[in-house]
C-alpha cells in the first residue's frame, strides 16, 4: 500500500513540476522604450516579462519597477513568423493589443479597456485613428 501511495505522490509531483516548466517557457521579454497602457494600469517604459499564467491569463511584470498585472486575452488569428508586441498609439497614449510569438506559442489579443476605448472615442471625434506600433520580442 505504501509503494502505490509512493508512486501516485511521485505521478503527481512530476505533473506539477512539468506545469511549471511548461509555463516558464510560454513567456517572452521585451524593452519598451514608451509608457502604455494594460489592464486599465498605466505602467512606466522598462524591460517586462510576458508570461502566460493560464489560458486566456497572461502576467506582464517589470521586477525593476514592481509592477505585476494579470489581464485577460484572447486567441489571436493574426499569425506572424518573428516575436512581437503591437501597441495601438492613440495621440500620445499606448496600448498593448497583441503578443505574437509563435516560437512561444503566444499567439495573443489583449482586449480593449476602459481607457483605450476613450482614447479612441477621442481620438474619433478629432477625425483621427490609432496607429499600431510594433515592438521586437526576446525569447
């Protein structure tokens, strides 16, 4: 009985274990040269982790600046064959929209918030529109 018992702790150690490394490989790092926008929290320009936490959850995280936020997102049908990050710039304001990342099979759309709906309801009445900016990932 002990040995069953062993070995179904060992099953589901290893289970745990692998979760964890699966995880730690879905996420990117990239430099952001701008503040933006994510989840409704405006975060300062640094070098963020993109991590996915679960599905449809990734964290984005700047240790440096002690910024963690947990936002939901979606699957993206754009695909593309190098690492990036887009941003929708509405005046001087930036958004994250997307994480593409095929190598880390982060192929994400981050959905509009509050802010980025106004931003864009402003920028609409000035008979303007967002531009997408684009941002290199590393693996």
């Amino acid at each position: 009985m002990k040995r069953i018992t062993s070995i179904a702790l060992f099953a589901l150690v290893s289970f745990i274990t692998i979760g964890i490394a699966s995880a730690q490989e879905r996420a990117v790092k990239a430099n952001v040269p701008f503040d933006f926008t994510v989840a409704n929290k405006l975060v300062p320009a640094g070098t963020y982790t993109i991590s996915v936490e679960s599905y449809g959850v990734i964290k984005v995280q700047n240790s440096d600046r002690h910024v963690a936020i947990l936002t939901t997102t979606t699957h993206d049908a754009n695909e593309s064959k190098t690492a990036k990050l887009v941003f929708t710039k509405y005046g001087d304001q930036y958004f994250l929209h997307e994480i593409l990342c095929p190598s880390a099979d982060m192929n994400m759309a981050v959905p509009a918030s509050k802010q980025e709906k106004w931003a864009r309801g402003q920028e609409a009445s000035l008979k303007g529109t967002g531009q997408q900016v684009y941002l290199a990932l590393n693996r």
